[in-house]
C-alpha cells in the first residue's frame, strides 16, 4: 500500500465503521427513544379517588405534561396543551372510552359516552342545530319562567335554597325542551334524577366482572354475584322511561294545540323516520342528564360565593341600580352593560368548574407533542381545575376576585371558548350556551333582588360555612345554613308581580 492510498483506506474504515454502527444501533437507539419519549409521571402512583384534581395538579408542578404508564393515562394542566391537542389535533383527541359496562346499562345511546364515529357525528349535529348559539334564543321564555318562579321559591322558603336550586336546574331542561313545568315532585323528575346516578354509576364504576369477561353478561341476574344485571336492566328501563315519557305528553300537547316545544317540532318534522326520532328522544334525556347537576353545581356556588363576599354583592347591585334601575328585572338584553356582572360570572366558572377534570378523551392515532410519544388509546384528562388556577394566569387563585377579569386586558366579555368549564376540542359541552345564559341570567336576577348574608344562631352568633364541596367526579357545594331576605320591599314587589306573568304556565 502506498503513502497516498492510506488516508483513502482509513477514511473507507471509518466510513464503513459509521453505517454499520448506524445499521446496528440506529434502530436500537430510536427503539429505545421511543421508550424513552413518553411524557414523564409518577411511577405506579396510587390514583386519588377523592379531590383527584388536586393530586394530578400537585403533579403538574413536577412534570410538565404528566404521564401514568400504567393506566396509559395523560394528564394535561395547562391550558396551553390542552388547546394544542384537544383543539388543533381534534381528529386524533376525539374519542371516548366505551366499557361494556356502559354497553350493558344501554348508555352508549347517550353523546357523551359515544365513541368518535358516525353515530355521534349526526347526535352532535342534532344537538348543534338546536343548541348553538344563534338558536339559543328560544329557550330564553323557559328561562325567564324558572329563574322568575325561583326567586319566588327563594323568597317564600329561603332555607330550601339548594332543593330550589336543582329544581330550577332540572325543571328548565323540561320547561325548555318540552315546554312542560314538570314539579321535582313529579314522578317524572324522580325518574330522572334515578337514571343521572345510575349513568354515573355505569361510567365511573365498570362492572370489573363484566370488563374481564364480556360473554358473562349474558348469565341471569338471580345467578350469584352477578347482581350488576339489575343495576344495568334498571338503567335500561330508566333510559327507556326518561326517553319516552316526556317526549310522548310533548307531541301529545303540540297535537292537541295545547303547547308547542322545540322536541314536539322536530318529531313532528321527522314522522315516520324511527332512527330521527331516536335521536331526538336522546337528546332530551341526556340534555337533562348532562345539564341538571352541572347547572345546579354552579349556581350553587354563586349562591355560597356571595355569602362569603358581600362586598362583592354590594358592588354587583350599584352596578345594576346604576344601569337597569330599580322598576325592572335584568333580561339578557342587559349583558353586555353590566361588565362587574359578568366578571362574577367568570369568577364563579374559574373558580368552581363543576366537572373539574372534564370527560376523558380518547387518542385515535400515536402523537408527538413537546418531543413526547403519545400512544395511541391514550386517555387524556384535561384538569381544569388545575388550569383555572394557574398563578400565571390567576394571580392568588384561591380567592374570589371578579376584578381580576375586569381589569384584564382582554376585559371581561370573553368568548365561551375561554371558559375552560365547558372542556374542549369537538367534544366541548354541546349545551354551553343554554347553560352560560341559565347561569348568567340566575346571578343577573338573585344580585338584582337578594340579599345573601351568613345567619345567626339562636344565642345571636354568626354561624361560620364550612365552604365544603363535593370530592368526587361532579363538584357542588355541600349544605350549609344561611340567610337569604329580599334586598327590600321594591326588590320584594318585583319578584312576587312575576307570578302574574307566567300564571298561564301553571
Ligand atoms: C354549567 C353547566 C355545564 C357545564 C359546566 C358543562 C360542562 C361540560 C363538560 C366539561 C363536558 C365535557 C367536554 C369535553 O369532553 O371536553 C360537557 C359535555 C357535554 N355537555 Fe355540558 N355542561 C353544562 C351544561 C350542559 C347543558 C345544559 C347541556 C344540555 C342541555 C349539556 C350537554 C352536554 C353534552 C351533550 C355533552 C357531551 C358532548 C360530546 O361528548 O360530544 N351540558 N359538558
């Protein structure tokens, strides 16, 4: 070998060197940063069953996006990445987990648990037609009648408060759907309220029996242990009734020109087409499913927010004195005026989201996101209680401050997409603005006329509220004692003349 030809041959062994090293270990390497690349998390950590929110943010601060390996779980905090893969990635982030659990008590036939696919596309499409915003005007009439007839209740029985609350929630999915003003006495509303547990029962607590071993569903219900039958055949038959019940008396009152609603109309409209008529049937079941609890949850905690903070309240009612004056009810007309309003309105849905880690997502594809893998069959939970209390964002997020929102730039009429409360992506709540105007409307109105102070025992001691909430998957106020008077006699008038208006309803 000669002098010249040496490099050559070094740089060709080097070289050779080089792609068998890439041959061998480059598959090897980029296996192994594949199983490196999950985002990071505790590892086998036991998951929290109470205050889960709390736990998933506490991991927040340690890990940027929090991943649990063995529940193939990821758990977003911020809002940031939430919007990056809930929104922007939508045709991947859409899905959700169906057990057969779900299966079997027949509640796969309800949105919110149905799978990203065709059957789910035309319910939100049915759902979309008649909840979006530009319609949501129809529903204002029922919503007037019940915020109206509970301020009444809440003059006349000012220690049933809560019971007032879930009735209004409740019945206005009734009133608005049906245009009927069913009582929470009436066996109807019981029914309901039945089939909201057994729904939650089916989704957060799967049948372990049934998940290992689908083919058992099939044994007798009398057989031992598998007493989960009558639970499921119970929510079968709760559906079916729910479904059916008010639907029937509906299109009944529209035949008989009694009363029109927005569920008689549309199966007027769809006569003769069985599968239409399901899925209008549907949507009424899981409007009231879906919207009671989540309604009720935050007009509760408006209620025990201003009983904490009467300066607050002090200065919402200067607010509406100054704008709509004294002889009137505020009406939706009126939003856009009243800025401290609606920044007590942000107040309550940052501070207190009803459904804190929303619904689960379900990946559809494997994802990169921030140099992580996100497998395919990923759950995603999206804690937005965690992200509504980002001191970023929140400055001191534990307190009720509505000035926050006031004196930000963007100021405090922010579009619903920025109430993270309502989740997000394709799968955002499909009822957001019947309950936003609900829940505006309700603050607007009890501001307007009630005054909402802490109560006295017997020995004339303040009795002090707990402030205590509910721990699992649906958060509310627990109970607590408080007084609750009309501002005054004017605000008195106002409220019991509403009864005159609305007497053709009873
Ligand atoms: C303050 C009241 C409410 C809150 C805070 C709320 C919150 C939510 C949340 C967090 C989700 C899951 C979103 C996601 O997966 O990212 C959801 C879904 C849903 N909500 Fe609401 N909701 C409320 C009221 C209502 C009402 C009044 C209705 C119907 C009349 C309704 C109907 C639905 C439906 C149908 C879904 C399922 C959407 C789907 O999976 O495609 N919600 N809601």
């Amino acid at each position: 070998m000669d002098a010249a030809s040496a490099p050559l041959l070094a740089l060709s062994g080097i070289a050779l060197a080089f792609t068998f090293a890439l041959l061998h270990f480059y598959p090897r390497h980029r296996h192994d940063s594949f199983a490196l690349s999950y985002p990071p998390g505790p590892k086998s950590p036991s998951m929290p069953s109470l205050d889960a929110w709390v736990q998933y943010q506490e991991w927040g601060r340690e890990y940027d996006l929090v991943y649990i390996r063995e529940h193939n779980m990821l758990i977003i905090n911020d809002v940031h990445a939430a919007i990056d893969l809930l929104d922007k990635r939508a045709r991947i982030y859409s899905d959700r987990a169906s057990t057969h659990s779900i299966q079997l008590c027949g509640a796969d036939t309800l949105i919110p648990l149905q799978r990203y696919s065709d059957r789910w596309r035309r319910n939100r499409r049915l759902f979309q037609q008649n909840f979006r915003q530009s319609a949501s005007s129809r529903f204002y009439p029922a919503q007037y009648m019940k915020i109206h007839q509970f301020l009444r209740r809440m003059t006349a029985v000012p220690e049933e408060f809560m019971q007032h609350t879930m009735s209004l929630s409740q019945g206005l999915i009734f009133a608005s759907l049906y245009g009927i003003d069913f009582g929470s006495e009436d066996p109807l509303s019981r029914k309901a309220v039945e089939l909201v547990e057994l729904v939650g029962k089916a989704m957060l607590q799967p049948f372990p029996i049934i998940e290992q071993f689908p083919w058992l569903r099939f044994m007798p219900s009398w057989f031992p242990g598998f007493g989960f039958q009558e639970i499921a055949n119970k929510c079968v038959q709760c559906i079916k009734e729910v479904d059916t019940i008010p639907f029937d008396k509906a299109v009944n009152n529209l035949k008989m020109g009694t009363s029109t609603s927005l569920i008689a109309e549309l199966a007027l409209e769809s006569e003769g087409k069985p599968a239409e008529i399901e899925m209008i049937k549907a949507m009424g079941t899981i409007s009231f499913i879906a919207g009671g609890d989540t309604t009720m949850s935050s007009i509760s905690s408006f209620l025990l927010a201003m009983t904490q903070h009467p300066d607050v309240q002090s200065k919402a009612r200067a607010e509406i004195d100054r704008v709509i004056g004294r002889d009137r009810l505020p009406t939706f007309e009126d939003r856009s005026s009243l800025p401290y309003v609606e920044s007590i309105y942000r107040e309550v849905m940052r501070m207190h989201p009803p459904v804190p880690l929303g619904l689960f997502h379900l990946s559809t594809e494997d994802d990169f996101y921030r140099g992580y893998h996100i497998p395919k069959g990923c759950t995603v939970v999206a804690n937005i209680w965690a992200m509504n209390r980002d001191p970023n964002t929140y400055p001191e997020p534990d307190k009720f401050i509505p000035e926050r929102f006031l004196d930000s730039p963007s100021g405090p009429f922010m579009h619903i997409n920025s109430v993270n409360a309502f989740g997000f992506g394709r799968r955002v709540c499909a009822g957001r603005h019947m309950a936003e105007n609900t829940v505006w409307l309700t603050i607007a109105s009890v501001l307007a006329t009630l005054d909402l102070r802490k109560t006295h025992d017997n020995e004339g001691n303040e009795v002090a509220i707990p402030g205590e909430f509910t721990r699992h998957f649906f958060r509310h106020p627990m109970p607590y004692r408080s007084s609750i008077t009309p501002r005054d006699l004017q605000a008195q008038e106002l409220i019991s003349a509403t009864d005159a208006v609305y007497s053709e309803f009873k």
